[in-house]
C-alpha cells in the first residue's frame, strides 16, 4: 500500500510513492531552512503528540535522528511500539535529513556537521525540551552534534549502532567488513553514482555473517531484475535514484574508515570541507554536560553485534564519556548495523523505560 503520490507535498523529492505507514495522517511538516549551506531547501519531519496532555505540560518529546543511507522510515517500527506500549503522553518527532526521504534533493556532497547544522536551526524552531534523543548510525553524529550546544534540551539518549568517537583503525573496521577485499568504505570509491541506488536496499535488509550478504545479494540482484522489489526496498532504491541524493550519501561512506577521527575533503560546490572541530566539540562536551557531573542523563543502548562500530571497544569508548551506561547496553548476535529494523520492540521498550513512559 502507498499514501499517496509525493507530488501532492512540497519539494523536489525523487520518491514517487510513500508506504502507508511512514508517518501518521495530519503530523506531516517541512522547514524551511532559514540558514546556512542549504538555506531555503524543504526539510520533511512528522510531528505528533500520543495520548492527552495537560496545557503548558512539559511531556518528553522523543526525537529519531537517522544515518545513512536510511530516512526516518526506518524508525518506523520502533515509533509504533511506541504508540501501542507507552503509557504516559509523549511527543513524537522525526525527520528525513536533506538529500534523503521527503526532504529536499542535497545540492553537494553533504556530510553529518552539514546536516547537524540543519537540525539545529529545526531544533531552535520547534523549541524541544525533554528530549530523549534516539540516534542511529550517523544519526549519532548528527544528532548529538545539534544538541550538544543546546545540552539543557536532553533528558535521555537511546543509541544503535552509532558512535561520536575515533572508530581503532587497527582490528575489524569499515576497511575490512563485511570483506577485505570488498568493504563498506570502498563502497562509496568503486560503485557509480548511477548504480549507487541499489547499494541502500541491498546492505538495509541483509542476513548476518558474510554468507547470508552473499546470498541476500544474489536474491536482491535476481528479484531487482524481475521488478519484484518490496516496497521497503524500493523505497531505499529511489530515494537515491538522482545524482547529488547518490554523490551524498556515498560522501557519508567514503568517511566510515576515519569514523569520528574527523574527516577532510573538497566538495565541487563548497570547497574543501573538514569536521575535525565538529567532532572536537562532541568529544569534549559530551562527558561535561551529559555525563555524572553535568546532566547526568538517562541513556541506553542497543548493537547489532554484526557490525565493526559494535565492538566492544567502541562501546568502552561511549562507557567512559558516560559512565551511566554501563549496565544499560543491550547486545543482539542476530543483528547487524540496522538493528532498529530488526529488534525494535526491545529498542521501543528501552525507550519507554528511560523516558518514563510507563
């Protein structure tokens, strides 16, 4: 089942169709982007309060920040389990960043301070408090890069499979998963623009272990042919289906190897490009304002074991900053780097539990 056709919303989306259930009826938005880089391009989000709440009430708000190559769709699961599960009001928002879902097509190879910037000017707008902020993959950088100079506004962080510090360059990293010699990060060098949009629906839905991606890419490849993609799959498929949405987000895999290192190139349009103090800023904040001494948020996690950025290391890494962590992590060896796709009733559960929405 479709909603309905994109052409009937605001903004030059490349997606045609849109699944029923990607957000719910009357909750759809767009924000203009008032400043910066991308001033004046349409940013999609939904926007909805579960359950009554009183006038002037403070209710948390949970706010899904994506990576890539995903859009708020793969929250989709997680946010109706919330619906069903949470017990207390709460309100409900996520966005599609630029160059992805119903927001606007990217106009340069944008990368996540790019896209933080972007939040943040949404953030101000909505004038969120409470927040628990749930964050996957480059969602993490995005997300906590928006925050992070606004810290007051997070009660709460839930994360998946997503980290804002150094990936080790030594041992199993984005250079040598899910192959050696056919890795994530080489990915974004080796595959065409024009053939980078079968990339996304491939790797979202894979098995665990290097098998079951061997074999999924077979089924994929042989139904992709026959036109028998899921809808999911094309969804993924055509949200990448224009140049710049493809240059964009292979921009973002062409960094997996120096994952919170911080990262230098030169874009066509804007020049050479480096978040190496974006991600300077997290790492310095992130432990004063949100750690036992600052905040002291609520914070949960959830990893696909199945992924080079689950490893035990980097999660010693988010355990130092945040040291209420530990005790708080929840590990999946049937998943891999989409968990959310997969365990999103445990995630759902964790985030009622941090909020208090029981």
């Amino acid at each position: 089942m479709t909603k309905t056709s994109v052409e009937k919303y605001i903004g030059n989306s490349p997606l045609k169709q849109i699944p029923e259930d990607y957000y719910q009826n009357g909750s759809e938005n767009w924000f203009l982007v008032p400043e910066g880089v991308d001033k004046g391009k349409k940013l999609f989000y939904y926007d909805f309060t579960l359950g009554e709440s009183v006038e002037d009430e403070d209710i948390p708000v949970v706010c899904f920040i994506h990576g890539n190559p995903e859009s708020s769709y793969t929250f989709s699961h997680t946010r109706d389990e919330l619906v069903s599960h949470a017990k207390r009001p709460c309100r409900i928002i996520a966005m599609d960043h630029i160059g992805f879902g119903l927001s606007d097509q990217a106009s340069f190879e944008m990368v996540d301070m790019h896209h933080a910037q972007n939040l943040s000017q949404l953030i101000a707008y909505l004038d969120i408090k409470n927040v628990t902020l749930v964050i996957h993959d480059w969602g993490g950088a995005i997300g906590i890069g928006a925050f992070i100079d606004q810290a007051e506004r997070v009660s709460n962080i839930v994360l998946m499979n997503t980290t804002v510090f150094p990936i080790p360059l030594q041992g199993l990293n984005y250079t040598r998963f899910p192959f050696k010699c056919l890795n994530w990060n080489s990915f974004g060098y080796r595959i065409p623009w024009q053939l980078w949009k079968h990339i996304p629906p491939l790797v979202m839905f894979s098995g665990v272990g290097q098998r079951a991606f061997l074999q999924r890419s077979a089924d994929f490849i042989w139904r992709s042919f026959r036109g028998k993609l899921t809808p999911d799959e094309g969804l993924y498929r055509d949200m990448f289906s224009t140049r710049m949405n493809a240059l964009s987000s292979k921009r973002n895999v062409k960094q997996t190897k120096v994952w919170g290192h911080g990262y230098r190139y030169h874009d066509a349009t804007h020049g050479v490009q480096t978040n190496h103090q974006f991600y300077k800023n997290i790492q310095k904040n992130l432990p004063i304002r949100w750690g036992p001494e600052g905040q002291n948020i609520g914070i949960r996690a959830f990893f696909g074991e199945w992924d080079p950025i689950a490893r035990p290391e980097v999660q010693e890494q988010w355990c130092e900053a945040l040291p209420q962590l530990k005790g708080n992590i929840q590990t999946f060896p049937d998943a891999g780097h989409f968990v959310e796709e997969s365990k999103f009733k445990e995630i759902a559960a964790g985030i009622i539990d941090v909020a208090k929405l029981r």
